[in-house]
C-alpha cells in the first residue's frame, strides 16, 4: 500500500481524539492527490499568511502548523462571535520511504496551501527491458 493510501486511510477530519489533540473543534479541509510523479496535498487555510505558517519535515513526518487571528478593529464592539479570535491548527503526515524529502515544496495563494511531494526515483513507474 502506498503511503497516500495510508494518508487517506487514516484521514482526521472525523476523528474525535484529533480535535482533542490539536485543540481546536475543525481541522481544516485537505485534499490528498496521487498524480504519476508526485503527490499534492492542498489543505484550505483561509486568513493565514505566510508568516503564521510552520512545515516541518522530520523522521518522515510532515507536519503543517497554522495560526489565524482575526482582531476587532478600534472603535467596534463585538456584538456576536461565530468565529474565534485566535485558531491554530496542526496536521501531521507520514510520508515514508516513497516521497523525495528533499524536493518537497509549499505555495500559499488565497488562503489554499499547495504541498507538492514528488515521488522517490525507486517508487516511480519504469519499464523493464527484456534482454
């Protein structure tokens, strides 16, 4: 099975020990794609801007790290709250012996973080000359 299987397999988003453990009620959004060479994870982080964003890579464990605080501007009074003041989320990964850790790369556009992970030489499709 391919780690992406596993990712899928063990998504959080319905998880109840998650939420506990990152401390905030919703994860965002992620989608995980397999395409020939690589895999894109986009995760949907609206508000968040560069500087609020940690990605860590460490014994194959990619770990996303956001923050988002929304401030109330001088002279307004808060009437009703339906979004927090300050959220953090966390999400890890387990990318395994399949990806190429050293060619991983991240795109913020419009609140939507693009996570490219381009497979490991070993795990892409190769044909096999009969002799």
């Amino acid at each position: 099975m391919y780690p992406i299987a596993q990712w899928i397999n063990a998504a959080l988003d319905n998880n109840p020990a998650a939420r506990v453990m990152t401390g905030c009620e919703h994860l965002p959004r992620t989608n995980i794609m397999e395409g020939a060479e690589d895999y894109r994870i986009l995760m949907d982080l609206p508000g968040v801007r560069n500087e609020d964003l940690e990605i860590s890579l460490e014994n194959d464990i990619l770990t996303v790290k956001a923050q988002r605080s929304l401030e109330t501007p001088d002279g307004y009074t808060n009437r009703r709250l339906e979004m927090p003041g300050k959220v953090e989320w966390s999400r890890t990964f387990d990318v395994g012996g399949g990806v190429d850790t050293e060619k991983i790369s991240a795109k913020l556009d419009q609140g939507v973080l693009m996570l490219s992970l381009p497979k490991s030489e070993k795990n892409l499709p190769r044909r096999i000359q009969v002799q």
